[in-house]
C-alpha cells in the first residue's frame, strides 16, 4: 500500500514537471513569443487607443542597414505622421543620430516606410519611431524602438 501511494506520488510530480513548461509558454502573451527568427522577445507590450501593433524591422547588407516600419491604425484612423530614426549605440549606452527620416505620412489606417543608410557594420543600431495618429478626430502620440547588431 504504501510503495502504491509513493508510485503515485512519484508519477504525479513528473508528469506536472513535463506539463508545466508547456503550460506556462502557451500562457505567454504574443509580445514574449518568439519572433520569426526564432529570437527571444521580452518585454511588455504597449497599450494605444489608436494603434492595434508597430512593426519594425532592422536589417544589414553591405554596410547597408534597411528599416522598415508598419504602423496599423485602428478603424477609424485617417491620419499618421511619423518620424523614423536610425542611431547607432554607443558602447557606453548613448545614442549618437545616424539618419532621421521626418513627417513621414499616411492618409489612411496603415503606415508603411522603407528607408535605407549607410552604416559601419560591427555596430548596435536602434531603429526608432515616433507618430501621431489620428483617429475619429483623436490624436494620439506612439513611439517604439527596436536594436540589432549590424
């Protein structure tokens, strides 16, 4: 009876210690699944009245770097100014301005921006965005950033 009731005991924490890492990543909200990539994502994700999600994208060919910016507004959205900027960190943590693309705009719900800049490749680069969004005559700033090693 006894070695019966510690089997069970036994068997009960392995199957929970094999179920709880399933259980726990398919709780994870999509902004800390990974990417396509396959690249870890941690952060919290914002919250906009206007904006249902950004996406941006960072990426290198020879010592070119390319951006590229989504901004899907709500329903209701007529307008979206944006200021895109490429920095490149510093290894103390600093910014330094490699290129600002300004008054970027879209006259409907969706906002798309490609723009390419010089850089030297070995280098953190943080690809930056910053819109208004107007929606149903409320406008509403959003910002978000990406980095890369490029």
């Amino acid at each position: 009876m006894k070695k019966a009731k510690a089997f069970v005991i036994v068997a009960t924490v392995m199957i929970s210690l094999l179920i709880a890492p399933m259980q726990t990543s398919a709780l994870l909200p999509q902004s800390l699944q990974p990417d396509e990539l396959g690249n870890e994502i941690i952060g919290i994700a914002p919250y906009w009245e206007n904006v249902s999600r950004i996406n941006m994208t960072l990426s290198s060919s020879n010592n070119t770097a390319s951006a590229d910016v989504s901004i899907f507004g709500m329903t209701g959205t007529t307008s979206i100014n944006a200021t895109i900027t490429l920095s490149r960190v510093n290894s103390n943590g600093t910014l330094t301005t490699v290129r600002t693309w300004s008054n970027q705009s879209s006259s409907s719900s969706l906002f798309t921006f490609s723009g390419t800049n010089a850089i030297t490749s070995g280098n953190t680069y943080r690809l930056s965005v910053s819109a208004t969004v107007i929606r149903n005559g409320v406008s509403e700033t959003v910002s978000d950033w990406t980095e890369r090693r490029l």
